[in-house]
C-alpha cells in the first residue's frame, strides 16, 4: 500500500468537512423539491457529487450541473424504489452480461469484477435502451447499498469500490459496429455520469493489444480523473501480485486468477434486495436496515412467497437456480 493511497482512504473515510457544508448545502438545494429529502437521505450521495469536482476549474457550474442530472435520471428510473421489484429485462440483462463481488481490500473497499468471456455484447445491444438504463442503475444502486452496510458494519465510511475487469477472450466483434459501440458507452457511462467519485481503482487484466479497440470505444464517456485510475496489467499471475501489493489481500481476490475469494453473483445480491424490497434511506424499520412495512393487502409472506416465485423463475432461465437473501457482507 502507498503514502499516496492510505492518505486517499483517510480523505474518503472523512466525514463532510465544515469547507464543504456551503457546497454541500447549494448542491441539494439543486435537486427538484420533490425528491430533495430522498436525495439528502444518504449524506455520501451529495458529498460524491461535491467531492467530484472540488478540482474541477468551473466548480459551481460543473457541480451543479452534475447533480441536477444525477436527479433528473432518478426521476426516469425511480431509483428510490428501484428494489420494488424485478425489473422487465431482469434475467436476459444479467445473463448476458454477469457481474459478481469480491474483496474487501484493506481499506474496506468492496471489488465489482467483471469477465468478458461473460458478456454478449450481441445480446445486450439487442435489449431496449430505456430497460437496459433502469437494470444497469438498478445494479449500481445495489453495489451503493453493499457498500453502505459493510462501511456501517466496519465502522469507516466507505463509498468507492475497485472494478476488475477480466479481459481474456475479449474480441473485436464487440466493438464492430457503431450499435455496440452504444451498448458499451451506455453501460459505462451510467455509473460514470450518475455516481461519481466512487471508483477506487480500475484493474484491466489480460488485455491483448485488441483491447486498445475497445477501450478507445468506452474512454470517451470516462472522466479523466477515472483513467487516471486504471491499472493496466498482464497475466493472472502478475495481476495478483500488483493487487496485493496495492493492499488487496489473497483472500479478496477471485479464485479463478488465484486468489482464495469466491465472488457472489451480482445478479444474485440484487436479488436479495429485491426480496428484502430494501428501500432507498438506510433508516431501520422493522428490525430489517432499509426494510419496508408490507403494504395493505397481500401478507408479507404472501407478498414474499409471489416475488420468490417471479424471481425463481428468472433465474432458472439464467442457470441459477433459486436465490434465496443471504446476509450482507
């Protein structure tokens, strides 16, 4: 681990400073009226936005221009529902383009990995682009909630992760047409423009020279503070050596490059939340953190038992099987 990178964990573990208040204030006073509170309910979500562009040379205007689109595209997927249930396009989305979690590393940053050999690109450019929107932001949304409840579990506050992508069997079909092209931008981008400020490191490994293709199609919609992140390395072997080094332990890093961590499917924990129907503030209701009353009608065992089924069946047809809630790392 470097001087450079436990005083970035010190920076990011600091609650919002008294410098930051004013920015912090005008920021949410920029979020429309009717989802200020909803917005303002998890302090890191504007403190992200604030701490984005405290370098930026047109703070103000980039900040607040950053937020009031971060709103705006809350609005259009109703993220502060968005575990309500499993949305259209559920199971095609994330059996064709699997994600899983690993880590923590040493600081308590949580690892989104991702194989390429995992992806069809040709599946995923086919899907509706207002649907494949809502599912991406629905996963990123459950990578957010990880990482609230291992930081309030740790102790540390904790908003950025470390993304490993895997790009063995990476060809250039991905990226042939202008389509494709699209469907990776998009995804990208989603977390890019909407949560900022919360990537740690960015590992890309066993990238052949053809990866220079694809990544030229993605870096457009990265911000430079983002590329600045990427570690770009070799074999499993030698990627395992330089995460260590940076403070990854063995036990954090997936089996399948050597280390001793099997990663949960992300498809999976979104899953758990689902069932759980998490809400958006961390707020504990019920004895459950982010649970909600179940509402008139159904009983919630009738409720639960309907979306299991709904759910069961999603993921059968992605060779799952049932995916019952686990506990929260």
């Amino acid at each position: 681990m470097s001087a450079v990178d436990s005083k970035l964990a010190q920076e990011e573990s600091t609650p919002m400073t008294e410098a930051e208040r004013p920015w912090y204030d005008m920021a949410l006073q920029a979020v429309p009226e009717d989802q200020r509170a909803a917005f303002g309910s998890i302090p890191t979500d504007v403190v992200c936005v604030v701490r984005g562009f405290q370098h930026a040379k047109h703070r103000k205007d980039d900040t607040l221009k950053s937020i009031t689109s971060i709103a705006e595209w809350r609005q259009s997927v109703n993220y502060y529902n968005i575990f309500n249930t499993a949305l259209p396009g559920f199971a095609d989305f994330h059996a064709n383009w699997k994600e899983s979690i690993a880590g923590p590393d040493s600081y308590g940053h949580m690892i989104q990995v991702i194989r390429i050999q995992d992806v069809d690109v040709d599946a995923i450019e086919k899907m509706d682009q207002k649907q494949l929107e809502a599912l991406q932001g629905q996963k990123m949304k459950a990578y957010a909630v990880y990482k609230e409840d291992m930081a309030r579990q740790r102790g540390t506050q904790r908003y950025k992760h470390t993304l490993l992508i895997d790009l063995t069997h990476i060809k250039m079909s991905m990226v042939s047409s202008s389509n494709k092209r699209h469907a990776l931008q998009h995804i990208f981008g989603i977390g890019s423009k909407f949560f900022p400020e919360t990537i740690w490191k960015i590992y890309l490994i066993n990238g052949p020279m053809i990866f220079r293709a694809v990544f030229s199609a993605i870096k457009p919609i990265l911000a430079p503070e983002t590329i600045a992140k990427i570690q770009m390395t070799g074999s499993f072997e030698s990627s395992l050596k330089k995460m260590e080094a940076d403070g990854i332990p063995r036990s954090a890093i997936p089996e399948w490059m050597g280390g001793a961590c099997k990663p949960q499917p992300t498809a999976e924990y979104v899953n758990q939340l689902i069932l759980q129907r998490r809400t958006h503030s961390p707020k504990v209701v019920g004895g459950q953190p982010g649970a909600v009353p179940p509402p008139i009608g159904l009983s919630q065992q009738q409720q639960m038992q309907q979306q299991q089924l709904q759910l069961s069946s999603a993921f059968g047809s992605m060779g799952l099987g049932s995916a019952g809630p686990q506990r929260v790392a």
